[in-house]
C-alpha cells in the first residue's frame, strides 16, 4: 500500500557541482545525503565525545546560550542567539568573562594587546 510514495528527498540523486583542485567545478550526478556525507562525514565515537565534552566546557565557561550556540543549535534555539548577541551588545565582553581567574584575565588582556587585538598601556 505504502510502496508507492516517493523515497525522502535526502536520498534522491541529482546535479550538483562539485570543486576541483583546479578550481573549476565539475558536474556530478549525487544525493544530498553522499554530497554532505563527503562534505562532513559522520563522526566517530571518541570524535563525537570530543564534541560534546567541548560544549560541555563552553556551557560551563560561557554560559548556557554560548554553549547552544557551540552546539550548533542556534537555528533551532533562536532566542539563545539572540540573549548572547544582546548581551555581548549591551556589556561589550563575552559573556562568562567574570568566572574566569583573575590572572587568567590578565593573560588574556596582554595576549590581546601583543596580537594586536587591544589598545597598548601608554608608555
């Protein structure tokens, strides 16, 4: 009854172009799925732990919004973009900052400064 329905879209094949070492692409006959499959394969289990322990850190450091975002959870949780956004916008730092150590502020800063990235102390 059901055999009649067309297959999900993800696995119907189609044109796509593809980039060459050359830089000129070159047209391919593949589904999305195999184009996002060669694009970013699946992770494997200790890549995918890796992950989720580095959104775990984030979440701890930055807060929970930063951590959604680290996720890539930021299309389908909009409001925790926006919270993060405004609230960088209205402090003008990145959220967390006052957890971090003192000291480790203070590294921060200079490492800012010597990259270019903060005003220098005046001499």
């Amino acid at each position: 009854f059901l055999s009649g329905l067309p297959p999900p879209p993800e696995t119907v094949p189609g044109p796509v172009l593809l980039p060459t070492a050359a830089g000129a692409p070159a047209p391919a006959f593949l589904s999305p799925q195999a184009v996002l499959d060669e694009v970013a394969p699946p992770l494997d289990r200790e890549e995918e732990l890796y992950a989720i322990s580095l959104v775990d850190l984030v979440k701890g450091t930055l807060g929970e919004d930063a951590g959604t975002l680290a996720a890539g959870d930021g299309v389908l949780e909009p409001r925790a973009a926006a919270r993060l956004f405004l609230s960088v916008l209205a402090s003008g730092e990145a959220p967390g900052l006052e957890a971090v150590p003192a000291p480790l502020r203070g590294a921060l800063g200079s490492l800012s400064e010597a990259l270019g990235g903060g005003a220098s102390p005046e001499a």
